[in-house]
C-alpha cells in the first residue's frame, strides 16, 4: 500500500500487520447483554456497578465473566471457550443465575430484549468509563440513544486465511439471523412497525454496520490502518461490524442479532452460527468457494429483516430469487443437521423450530402489548417471564 501526499509531506505507510490468536477451529463463545428493571414498574435502573461491586471475590477481585457495559442498567455475561454450544449456554445461564442472587432481594429482574419497550435514553446513566465518555462526547444524541442490548456469538477459526472469506459467505445469512433473534419493536414508549428497530439504530455509530467487502486480511490490516491513522478509531475493536474478525480471540464474532429473551432462543441462534462457519470452513478445505451475495442485496436483506423479522421474503440467491425467510430457515435446519450432529448442537439447532412455532420474541411483545389494552410494562413482565421460566415447547 502506497503513502499518499499531502502539500508534498507523506501520509500513510504500510499497514501494521495485525496477529491473529490460533484458536481451536469451530469452538464456541456467547456474550449475552441483560438488562435490569424493577419487578414492579419495568422500568430500567441502573445499579450494574453495585451488582458488579456484590460479584466480586474474596479478595475483591471483578467477577470473571459479568462486566458492564455503556450503561449502568446493563450487565453483561460471558462464557469461556467451548466445544459445545451447550457448554457456552450453560455456563451464561449459570451467570444469570449469579446475578439474579444479587438482583432478587433489590426488587431487580434481569430481561433481554433489544431494546426496552419505553425507556428514555435521557433518564439513563452512562457508565463512568473514559472509553464511554469518549463515544458519548462524539456520538451526541445517537450514542445517548444506544439504548439497545444484543448477543455476539465467536465462533473459532484454525487458520486465519479463512477469516475474509467466512465473514464475506456470513452476510448471506443477516437476515436469517435478524430475523430469528428480532426483539425490538418498540422504541422509547413507540410501536416503530419494525422487528428489529435495534438493527436501524445500531448502525447509526461509526464503523457499525454491515462490513465493508474485503478480499483477504491484508484487506483487513489495511482497512483498520487507515481508520487508525485518521483518527476514527483506537484498536480494531472499535470496529463495530455486525459481523467482525476478532483478532484477540482467534474467531469470527457475529454481532447483528438482538438481545434473545430466553436460553431456549440462545441456544438455537448459536447453533446456527456455529454450523454456518464450520460448513463453510469445509467448503474452503474442499478447494470450493464460499457463496457470496451482492452487496446491495445483503443491504436489502437486512432492512428487510430488520423491518418485517419472520415475515420477511429475502433474497436468497446472487439471481435474485427470493424465498420466505422462514421456508429459508427450516431448509438450513435440514441442510445444517449432519454438521450440527459432528458438532454435538443437533439439539440446538432444532429449537429454531420453537421460534418458527411460537413466534420470535417481537411477535410475542407485540401480542402481549394487544392483549394488555397496549401496556408495556405488561410487556417487560413477559420478558422477565421468559427469561426465567423459558420458551415453553
């Protein structure tokens, strides 16, 4: 990579090469964002930093897993490294269990969802961070409004060269994605008429958002030298992708879905990533190439999700063909099986039919919303339902 010119002074220089951490191919890591409200109202507070302060050790050590986040009403939980999907979600759902010890006797319920049905970002508090400050000082009203809680599932990658080409094969699958998890219809007290209203707000950050389509890692050495040089970022992890290498870690993370309201929706979600990139981490062993999608249609596809979640038609198809995104999903539900099987998440990746059945978690707000003369504390007591009872088959 050539340095440009400036008034004849250089800029720019070769890209810093950015290692990638070996990691064990295809294991498994969830990050699962709660939020907490009060049991009676449902209205979000903000007391992660005494949860946290309650979650420390002995010797007045932070807890391993349970970490804050932008904002004082959120938790966030993270499970080790792991072969099995069903390891990663027992050891979150163990976590919870951690924090509901603390949040029960405080009149606290943790819930997920990506967003809360009428909270305002002005009766927020951010997290007393520097690197929060600093993204509140320059986001302004849409950081502030960042009111929005997700999953983020890793997945590893032996080899790094498979990286690009896995990320680029991924963004075929948004929508799917988008659709199965979309949890945030309403919006400050506001029925948006989107599923996932998160997915429209998210990407309103710098750096989120769908990837940029890179060929290679170079690409992606390339890509976080010119935004470090420029100032837009610090580290690549400010590169907020909905799907993004993770250099650290040695994996791929997807990050477009919304906070899941129950284990059951976690575990299925999960499984469907993990067996997307190990299918296509075969294709690339097997000498074929990763299919791919036009740019422009991975745009369309999540809007498309993003606004009409399982009743979505997407393109599925570099043609342009178009299928219902839930005749898309049962098809890689059977397409998926035998990788699910080898992977040991067959169970997991079954449970997409409890979503397709039962309705995604928008679907369920939205008809508690109806038959509650439109509350949306109503809504909030749902969501803490689910969360501690499940996704009743």
């Amino acid at each position: 990579m050539s340095s440009q010119t400036v008034d004849g002074d250089p800029v720019g220089g070769e890209p810093v090469r950015i290692d990638f951490a070996r990691s064990e191919r295809s294991t498994v890591g969830i990050e699962w964002e709660l939020a907490l409200v009060d049991r009676e109202t449902g209205d979000l507070v903000s007391i992660a930093d005494e949860v946290l302060e309650a979650l420390k050790g002995p010797d007045g050590a932070p807890h391993p897993h349970i970490t804050g986040e932008l904002l004082l009403n959120t938790v966030e939980l993270v499970s080790g490294v792991h072969q099995t999907v069903a390891g990663a979600v027992a050891d979150v759902a163990g976590q919870v269990a951690e924090v509901r010890a603390i949040t029960d006797p405080r009149g606290v319920d943790p819930i997920c969802s990506g967003s809360h049905p009428f909270g305002q970002w002005f009766d927020q508090q951010v997290t007393d961070k520097e690197r929060y400050h600093k993204l509140i000082d320059r986001t302004q009203w849409w950081g502030r409004n960042m009111m929005i809680w997700g999953i983020h599932v890793h997945v590893g990658i032996e080899d790094r060269d498979k990286v690009i080409p896995i990320l680029n094969g991924l963004l075929s699958f948004v929508p799917h994605l988008q659709a199965l998890s979309a949890s945030s219809p309403f919006w400050a007290g506001v029925n948006t008429g989107y599923a996932s209203n998160r997915a429209q707000m998210f990407q309103q950050l710098p750096t989120a958002g769908l990837p940029w389509r890179l060929e290679d890692w170079a690409g992606w050495e390339a890509y976080v030298h010119d935004l470090t040089l420029t100032g837009i970022i610090e580290d690549a992890t400010e590169v907020r992708w909905d799907i993004r290498p993770s250099p650290r870690w040695g994996t791929i993370e997807v990050r477009a879905c919304d906070g899941v309201s129950t284990v059951e929706e976690l575990g299925a979600i999960a499984a469907l990533i993990q067996c997307l990139v190990e299918w296509m981490s075969s294709e690339i062993d097997a000498g074929r190439p990763v299919p791919t999608m036009q740019p422009w249609f991975v745009r369309e596809n999540k809007w498309r999700a993003a606004r009409y979640g399982l009743a979505a038609e997407i393109i599925v198809g570099s043609n342009g063909s178009q299928r219902m995104v839930t005749d898309e999903v049962r098809r890689l539900v059977e397409v998926l099986s035998p990788t699910a099987e080898r992977l040991g998440c067959l169970p997991e990746l079954l449970q997409l039919h409890l979503i397709l059945d039962h309705g995604a978690s928008y679907q369920r707000q939205l008809a508690v919303a109806a038959t509650h003369n439109g509350s949306l504390p109503a809504v909030v007591a749902s969501l803490s339902r689910e969360l501690r009872e499940g996704l009743v088959p």
